[in-house]
C-alpha cells in the first residue's frame, strides 16, 4: 500500500469516485504528475489526454475548469460566458483554501467546497482521460462521458 494513497486529499478523491463507480482507481506514479507534460511523460500518453483542473475567480466566487492538457483556457471565452469583464486565474493560496489541494494536484472531484465546473470540449477526443486525484503523483482515468457525469460539469469551448 502505497502511503499517498494515505493522504487526506487523496483520500477525497478515492470516496468521491468510490460513490460513482468502484472500478475507477487511483494510480500511483512513480514520477510527478504535477504538470500536463510530466503527467503525459509517465503514463505515455498524449498530452491532450491530461485534464488540468484549474481554478477561476468571479467576483468572490470561485469555479473550476477542466482544461484538455495540450490547450491554454481562454479568460476571454470564460468572461463572455459568464458575462463579467473581471475574471482571474486564482493563486497556490486560494486553490489551496477553495479546494483542499495543492497546485499539481487539483483534482476535478473531491473539492472540500462544490464549485462550478466548465469542461473543455476538447477533452472529447480522446478514448482514456487522467485527471490528478489529489497529489501531484496520484491520477486517475476516466472516459469524457463518466468525467462529465461525476462533475456535473457544463461542456463548453473555453480554450484557445
């Protein structure tokens, strides 16, 4: 048993996917996932494939975006969207205080406050999703439609 398997967000995470389906495990890596391209280094795949959860400001209100790993997210798509002019990238403080993980780890379930979430259309093209699952070495795959289904997630174009 691996001892970040141990980890209280890693611990989230695994309850959260246990609800939805108990045949989605978390992975351990050897090496960091902690960026798209490392995490698609380790588990050879396309960087695409990686699904970075990031998380946004509006106002005072924090949301999430689960961003196709070889894409950048689109602020300006994002402000139309949710039609404000002021809208921020939140810093390692904030993503830490919203959602109970670290940068590098921010997982698209398991948050420790429910928030919004926006998925990138994008991330459609591909069979097998990772997504990290609370540490910057824990993932988990998914597929698009069971990722959308367990964030309740709005699919829309949020990336340039």
């Amino acid at each position: 048993m691996n001892d970040l398997l141990k980890n209280e967000p890693v611990k989230r995470v695994e309850r959260a996917l246990n609800l939805f389906n108990k045949n989605i495990k978390i992975q351990v890596l050897e090496n960091t996932a902690k960026t798209a391209l490392d995490a698609s280094k380790s588990l050879k795949c396309e960087i695409g494939a990686i699904v970075k959860s990031l998380v946004l400001r509006k106002d005072n209100t924090f949301f999430l975006c689960l961003i196709s790993g070889d894409k950048r997210c689109s602020l300006n798509k994002l402000k139309k969207i949710n039609d404000v002019k002021d809208l921020s990238m939140a810093n390692a403080t904030k993503v830490k205080e919203i959602t109970g993980f670290t940068i590098g780890g921010v997982s698209p379930i398991g948050s420790i406050n429910t928030l919004e979430t926006f998925l990138d259309q994008n991330l459609k093209r591909f069979k097998n999703l990772y997504a990290a699952a609370g540490h910057p070495n824990t993932i988990f795959r998914i597929n698009f439609n069971d990722l959308q289904n367990l964030t309740t997630g709005k699919i829309m174009d949020i990336t340039e």
